[in-house]
C-alpha cells in the first residue's frame, strides 16, 4: 500500500565480506508520498459530511470576499479621489499677490503683470504652459433679477492649463485675442439661464460692451466653488479687458509644468523670479496641489489599511473556524488513525492527508470568495457607469495567497494531532 512501511531483504552476493554483508543484510526504502492517493482521500472523508463542509467553507468565502473588496475598493478609491484632485489640475501652480496693508495695495509696481508672465515662460524651464487672468464682477439680469457674473479675462491657453471640457460651440482662440473680438464663453448653469430669458438673442452685455456668446464650458470636476470659476461665470479674451481695466497688472497666473515631479522645483523658481523682479518687499503666494495629493494620498492609504486589518480579522477568525471542525473530524476519526497507524502508516502522509482536508476547505471557500469579491466591483458599472473599478492582479493574489496561509496555519495542529497519536490508545478509542 503506498505511503506505509514496507522490508526489503538483499540477497549478499557471492564472496562478499563480513562486514558488506551485516551492512547491506537489511535496507528500509524511504517512504513515497501518494498525493493523489490522499487527495482521494481527503476528498471522500469531506464528502461524508458535505454539510459541514459547506458551511465551514461560507466563513471562508465572505473573508476572502472582504479581503478582495477592501483591496480594489482602496485602489479604486485612492485613484478615484487623485483623479478628481488631477481634474483640477495636478500640475497647476497657481500664483497672485498677497499683501498686508492698503498701501501695498494700492503699490502698481508691485503688482504681477504681463512680463512677469513672459518672463516665466522664457526663464523657467519644464513650463509647458502659462495663462494670465484679470478678474472682473459685472452685473447683469437675468429672469428679472440682477445677477454678478464672474467675468474672466484670459488667453486661450487658460483651457488647457485649467483642464476645461467644452461642451458646446468653442473656446476663444488667438485670432479673438489678436483682434479682440468681443466674443466670451459661459458656464452651463449661466447659459441655462440665459437660454429661459425671451430676450436672450446669443449675446450678453457687460460693461456697455456686447459680447457674443460663442461656447459653453465647465469644469471637468466639481470645485465646489473653491475657484474662480463660478455658476455665473464667463470667459472673455484678456486683451478686451482692457477697455474697462487698462493698468498692465493681472491679478493671478496660472502655469501648467510638464510633469508633476517637477512642480515643487518649478514652484520655488518662479517664487525666486518674482522676487528678484519686484523686490523683498512684494509678497508673491505661490501654490499647487502637491501637498494635497500628498495628503489625499496617505488618507486613502490610511482608510485601505484600516479595512484590511478589519478583513484579515475575519479571515483569521474563519481560520480558527476550520481549526475547530478538523478538530473534531480528528476526534470522530480516531479509530481510523489509529488502524491506518497499526498498519504502518507514515505520520507524514497522515499529517499531509487532514492538511489537505483544511486546505481543500479554505482553498475552496477561497475560490469562490474571490469571484464573489471581483463579481461585486463589476456589478457596479451597471448602477454608476462613470465610476472606473480597478481590479488589479494583486488582489485577486492577495485574496488567495492569504486564504492558502491560513489554511496552512490553522490546519497544521489538528494534522499534528493526527499524526502524533499513539495507534494503540487510538485503537481503543470509543
């Protein structure tokens, strides 16, 4: 029978000594490893009580399940949340003049202008693209009731830089610039109401000056207002401004960097410039959204370690779950170990028989904890079609690695019982 002990007696050849005949009298073969005679095995003891099989194995399903959410469930929502930062604008170094008295403010020398933007471009390298804006609050009606409209005086680079969709006509472009053309670009919400004035004919007027309405932006993440972009919001060719604001200054730049890594580098040269241009006693802010996808980063990190501490507790007590039904299968078992023993059994093939039993019980429940944990985040495309799941190869090894590790932990001491038993006191056992 494989995997028992088995005597082979060597026939001494003729005109051998002594002593090569005492040491090859008698020779034990090393013992064989019947796998698939145990996994038959295993197979067919958990197959008699299938039922409780069964329900061991849920407990293992829903941790396995829980491990594989909570990893694509963190990586999703950490991409989720960088994304919606990056919609803004990851590469975004905003820049405008920050003072502390009336007399700073009132200083037009120290105020940004056009060839501190032209400078910014010409000495700093790794800018890839730079927009002025000069702010203005016009009023206007609309349905009757007198509405301020954030009026924003820009170039056409301020699209790309702050990442705007369009979702109807164009943006302004240089030609408008060149000849200043008083056309201008709304915000959706402001272009519904216009659309609902009967006598809204496609065009606007703001500051005596009629502007035809050419395009219809927004946002491609929501702000919640925390820009200058607002509901009633419209853009206008910054060379028109200056009609109405003819000083050289612009309130605050935008600048757009080449890569992401290299923002914190850009951030501190153009704070330099500015300093050298306007001297120590111009304050300059200049910021960007490092240290917030910084921050964002470590919270989500944070929250997914949180959720797999808690997952891996219910992994654990599944664990402990299985510990104490192989337990019990041993006990029932008792006087099978003990023939299987007296017959010349190899406690390791009776140690590797019960830990296949656990492993098929978590291997199991694994499996199909997995595919439950992956059917769950599919599911969702069809209730929320613009929120991307990913599922990265790493959960779907995590899953399964650790289900594979508590079935070798938590079913090694109930194989170790098994093994270890004294075949006498185990043929006894009633």
């Amino acid at each position: 029978m494989p995997g028992y002990r088995s005597k082979e007696k060597e026939l001494s050849p003729i005109g051998t000594t002594d002593l090569q005949r005492n040491t090859a009298d008698v020779t034990f073969m090393m013992p064989t490893i019947p796998f698939l005679e145990i996994l038959r095995t295993a197979s067919q003891a958990l197959l008699r009580n299938w039922g409780r099989a069964v329900l061991t194995s849920l407990s293992m399903v829903v941790g396995t399940a829980s491990l594989v959410l909570v990893v694509v469930a963190g990586i999703s929502g950490r991409a989720y949340t960088l994304e919606q930062i990056r919609g803004v604008g990851s590469n975004l170094i905003t820049i405008y003049h920050e003072t502390d008295d009336a007399s700073a403010r009132s200083t037009l020398a120290d105020r940004l202008n056009m060839e501190d933007l032209e400078a910014i471009r010409r000495e700093i390298p790794g800018v890839r693209s730079a927009a002025p804006i000069i702010l203005s609050h016009p009023t206007i009606s609309l349905e009757g009731i007198a509405r301020i409209v954030s009026l924003i005086g820009t170039v056409p680079d301020y699209r790309q830089v702050r990442n705007l969709d369009i979702v109807r006509g164009r943006f302004i472009d240089e030609n408008d610039e060149r000849s200043r053309a008083k056309v201008c670009v709304v915000t959706q919400i402001l272009a519904q109401r216009l659309e609902r004035d009967p006598f809204y004919n496609g065009s606007i007027t703001l500051y005596g000056i009629r502007f035809k309405v050419i395009g219809i932006f927004r946002e491609k993440v929501n702000t919640f207002g925390q820009t200058e972009v607002t509901d009633n919001s419209a853009v206008v060719p910054i060379s028109v401004v200056r009609y109405f604001k003819p000083a050289d200054t612009i309130d605050q730049m935008y600048i757009s960097a080449d890569q992401m890594e290299n923002v914190p580098q850009i951030s501190a040269q153009i704070r330099q410039l500015l300093t050298a241009r306007h001297g120590n006693k111009s304050l300059f802010k200049v910021d960007n959204l490092a240290d917030i996808l910084k921050a964002a980063n470590k919270i989500s990190l944070g929250l997914t370690l949180v959720l797999l501490v808690i997952a891996a507790i219910s992994l654990i007590s599944s664990g402990i779950g299985i510990m104490n039904v192989m337990l019990i299968t041993v006990t029932e078992r008792t006087r099978e170990i003990g023939i299987k023993k007296a017959i010349g059994a190899f406690r390791r093939v009776l140690l590797i028989e019960f830990l296949v039993e656990a492993l098929i019980l978590t291997c199991g429940g694994g499996i199909v904890g997995v595919f439950l944990g992956l059917a769950v985040p599919y599911s969702v495309h069809f209730f929320a079609a613009g929120i991307e799941i990913q599922i990265p190869p790493a959960a779907i090894v995590a899953g399964f690695g650790v289900t594979l590790l508590i079935g070798v932990v938590f079913g090694m001491l109930p194989a170790l019982r098994a093994s270890r038993m004294n075949p006498v006191e185990a043929l006894r056992y009633e």
